[in-house]
C-alpha cells in the first residue's frame, strides 16, 4: 500500500517537475494550464483546512519564496496521496474481510 502510494507521489513529483521546466524554457498557455492543473489539488485542499489564505497573504507580501509555496504545494500533495492510500487500503481490507469472511470466495 505504501509502496503504491510513494510511486504515485514520485510520478506526480516528476511531472511537476518536467511541467515546470519546460514551462520557464518554452512559456506557452497550455504548459501554464497544466501547471495550474497540478497546482489546483494541493490548492483546494490547503483552501479546505483554512491555509491557503494565510499562504497567499504570507506570498504576496514577500515572504514566501515561490520556491517555498512550491514546497508547501509538493508536501501537501504528498499527504494527500499517502491519506488516500491508507483510506483505500482499509476500504479494500474491509471489503475482503467481509466477503472472505462470508464464504464468497470459497467453491
């Protein structure tokens, strides 16, 4: 279960970071899209346990790097992948019990 979950993080990982790159060499809308993209699930999610206000205040004023709000944005989204994780591996487990316990997988 883990396992799973840190390979989708690096996936995610690298291709945030490919986006990036390739979004400050060759600027174009649809780079700029897809960074937003990746950017909007930690977004909503800081936005949801009431960070991303006194994130975007702490940037805007200058004294956050962006390279700091990118690390806030990459952690977030690294709790988020390992929460959902763990909530399909025991939504997984549970079901297997039940129906294992029930004999349905029994001939």
């Amino acid at each position: 279960m883990s396992g799973n979950a840190f390979l989708l993080s690096i996936l995610y990982l690298v291709v945030g970071i490919g986006v990036e790159g390739a979004r400050r060499v060759w600027p174009s809308i649809l780079l700029q899209r897809l960074s937003l993209s990746l950017d909007s699930l930690p977004a909503r999610a800081l936005e949801l346990v009431g960070l991303m206000r006194p994130l975007r205040e702490a940037y805007f004023a200058g004294e956050l790097s962006e390279v700091m709000v990118r690390l806030v944005f990459g952690v977030t989204t690294l709790i988020i992948i390992f929460l959902l994780a763990v909530v399909v591996g025991v939504v997984m487990g549970t079901l297997r019990s039940l129906t294992v316990g029930r004999g349905f997988w029994r001939g």
